[in-house]
C-alpha cells in the first residue's frame, strides 16, 4: 500500500518520530511514495532524508497524486479538517492522527464524507496498541483482577503547565482544539475504554487555573484559555466506577497512576507522564 | 470539666482507644466523673479498669447526674441522636462523635436542641487535629506549594470489602447511617477542607459494587447496601480542582494518596488506609 504523507517536518514531529520508522518496519505491506510540507525547502530536504521519491511543498498535489492510495494527516490539529477533506475527497483513504477536528462537528462532517466517498478512513487512537495498554486489555479480559469493581486514573498533561516551547504555544489557545482534553486525556481515555468498557455515565469539572504561561525560548507571557485541569467521576458499561483527574504541566508527585481494582486483584500502571500514547 | 462518657465498653471501641487516653492526660482541664455502657456488669468492670466513679448501666441516669458537666458519646451512629438529645435535653454539653446524626435531618434537629438550650455542642471531626493534617494545613498556610491548582485522594475505605468483622456487620447497612461516605470519606473530605477550604460545587457518582460480604468469623454471606464506591469531581472555594475516589475495601495498590498540587510545589500524603482520623 502507497502511503503520503501530508507534514513530513524534517527535525521534528510525530512522522519523524512515529510513523516513518513504523511505515518503514512493515516493508512487506506499506511504501512511503510521497510526502509534503508547506515549503520546498523543507520537503526537498524531508524527502531525501527519509528517502521518499515524491516531496511536495503542498498538499493539494499529494492527495491527487495517482501514486498515493492512503493519505497520512500529521500535522496541527487545526489543519486536520482542510486536508482530510481534500484527500477524501480525492478519493484517497486517509489515517489522520487523533483528535480528528477540531471539536465534534468536524468529526462528524469528515466521517460522513469518508462514508459518502467509500474509502476507508482512521482515526490514530494508537495508545490501545502500546505493548503496556495491550498487555492490560489482555490481564483483564483473562481475569486477572476478577470482576472489575473500580477504576482511577491520575496524570499530568506534560503540556499546559507554567511554560511550553513555542512550537507548543498553539495548544494554550482553546480554539485551536488541541487541548489536554482532547490530546492526552482523549488518548488515555480510549485507551482506558480499550480495556475496561466505554462509559456508560460521567460527570465532569473543568477549570483554567493557570490563565497564562510562558514561552520557553523567549520568556514572553501569553495568556491560555485551554482547561489545564479535568476531574471527571462516573461508571463503566460494566457498572465500575470511575474516577479520573488529569493536571497541566507536570506534578512533582504522580504523574501518572492507573489503578485498576478487581474482586480478585489489583492492577497499577505508572509512567513519567500521562500521555497514554507515549506510556514507556 | 468533668466528663460522663456514653458508650465505654471495657474491650475495644473509641472510648478505651482514644477518648480515655486523651482525657486522661490533660487531667488539669478534665475529669471523668462517670461512664455508661448498657449492661451492669460491662459497667462495672469498666468503672474499675478505667478507674471512673460512677458507672451506670443506662445512659439516663448519667446525663442527670450532678457530677457530669460534659457528656462524651462514643457509641454506634444509629443511637446517636437518643443519646445526644437526651443529653442535651437535660442541659449538658456534648461531645458526639462523627457523623453526629443518622443523616442529615438528624442532625440539623440536634443543632437546633443545642442552639434552644444554650449549651455548648461539639462534633468529633478530630481528624484536623491530627499531627500530619496539622502539619499539612500549616504548610499550606505558609505557602509551602504557592497557590494550590488542585488536589487529588485516592482511600480506601478498609471496611465495605470482601469481609467484615461481626462487629462491623451494621456498617454494611445504608440505613445505620455509619457509611464509607459517612465515617472515613467524612473525616477525611473534614480534614481535607480544614487544609484547602470548603467545597464550592461538585458532581458525585456512588455505587454498590459488592452487593454481598462475609462475617470474618463465621463465613455468614450478608447483603450490602452501603455504598462502596464514591467518586467526585469538583471545586474548592478558592477554585482549585478537586477530584476523589474512595472503594470499599483495602487495594493492594493504593490505599491513600492525598496529593496537593500547587504553583510552587506538591505535596503526597499517604498511609496504610483511607481513614484520616487515624492516619499515622
């Protein structure tokens, strides 16, 4: 299967990180034939440092290109609804990293085009196939805690704390949907569902508490409208209970605690931070 | 101040652990002139081994007795209120342990006979003069952590679990208003305020996960109706996010973590169990 992929930044970014090496490790079923970027210096550079014989400095030429069959969105979340639409509309299948829109209804507009155009469409809620999330889903579907009577989750939004780069600033502002809510609790969240159940009922706080932070590189404060803190209580399908608290920044004390109690055991996942998708 | 104390039975319970003990060593300010326990006999011997002098087989006769000036109520919730308000009734101070009433109702009516015959009332949340709680409500005070962002409390309950002893049994039952919500998530949520201010909104979601336990001594199967689960979501008057979650039971993960996450620095509070009257 030919991939491009649409946000190919040579020094940083999740393709760098995660999805070239994982396309390149499964040679056997996916090729990397394109990449873009938003300028030609970046994707000249891109496409021959990943070796990928299509570098474009747009994305209107990777989706409509007849060497793509599946279009791979790894860029900010507010460009995530203009490109998966292009390409879906080019009748390319397309994997776009989570959050899909930015809010509900671009979600829902882009699964009804993925619909209407009959090509396959995926969301890369990829926390559920992390060796340590896949290895609890397997514990508890074999029993290991018994039935399970209740569930907490602690962690640390590692971003949305007292200072973040620049090239993490866009995530303070609330309206670009790149919010602690919606990336690591969103991913945690999934992954917590993966192997306990969906939730049936919830509650929810959300608070700003910190109102402004600072750029790192420069010092500059800037204000941030996005929720640094999420409490949320409730119930799985099952009928355990919830309880989950998730904190900007990062804490000197826990900074991420899954615990998961069962009639006949009890599971503890920790990490140095609570993104779910980045669990060590 | 002499003291009359309801409930003193010679074997176990609060009065032989906590109130004796504590009264007896500030012997400037107070005395016990008297203890009550149901049977003759229990008072009798209770009267010796605690050195008291008068022991009554009924709680009437020691809330009308010329000697006592305070009455100490250190019995089971469901009789609370008879004994409180007789007390009360017959002009003497009070001293009830936590929760004062089976209910709400309860005790607003004890409030009231208080409040009617002038006379000083007190609730046993002792939980905010323990060293620890102390100690954290002066850190807090002095801004050890700067402005407190959140807090986070993980209990548990010890009792509510698989098993109890006979003489916990009424705990299983809502109706005896000696609940996990009641007592430990009582005292603690009591303590918690004490540190960090009252509660300004919240979400709740309960559950009764184990709908069943065991008599320890006998293997007895006995219904459970208290709840065992208690989650909450919420804010502090200050604005600080609030999230707790008590189960039922002993976890072999985390049986207390009181995190307290604040601009300047966190602070962990944990323990063997989620009691904070008796955390060590």
């Amino acid at each position: 299967m030919r991939v491009g992929i649409i946000g190919a930044n040579p020094d940083r970014g999740w393709a760098m990180q995660a999805h070239i090496p994982a396309l390149k490790s499964l040679s056997d079923d996916f090729e990397i034939t394109a990449l873009s970027t938003s300028r030609s210096v970046s994707a000249a550079v891109a496409g021959k440092l990943f070796g990928v014989p299509l570098a474009f400095d747009n994305h209107h030429d990777l989706v409509n290109s007849a060497a793509v069959d599946v279009v791979a969105i790894t860029v900010k979340v507010p460009y995530h609804f203009e490109l998966a639409a292009d390409a879906l509309t080019a009748g390319k299948a397309v994997y776009c990293e989570w959050p899909l829109g930015n809010g509900l209804e671009e979600a829902e507009r882009l699964a009804a085009l993925a619909e209407k155009k009959g090509v396959l469409a995926v969301v890369g809620l990829q926390a559920r196939s992390a060796p340590s999330v896949a290895y609890v889903h397997d514990l508890i579907k074999q029993g290991y805690v018994g039935d399970v009577l209740s569930t907490t989750l602690i962690g640390s939004g590692m971003g949305w704390g007292p200072a973040m780069p620049q090239s993490e600033a866009y995530t303070a502002d609330s309206k670009n949907g790149a919010t602690m809510l919606s990336i690591p609790l969103g991913h945690t969240l999934d992954a917590l569902c993966h192997c306990l159940g969906e939730v049936r009922e919830l509650s929810a706080t959300m608070a700003v508490r910190r109102t402004s932070f600072a750029i790192v590189e420069t010092g500059e404060i800037k204000p941030m409208t996005s929720h640094d803190q999420v409490s949320v209580s409730g119930l799985l399908d099952g009928g355990a209970a919830l309880s989950v608290h998730y904190r900007g920044g990062m804490s000197r004390g826990t900074n991420l605690l899954w615990e998961i109690n069962g009639t006949q055991g009890d599971l503890q996942i920790t990490s140095f931070g609570g993104h779910a998708q980045i669990f060590e």
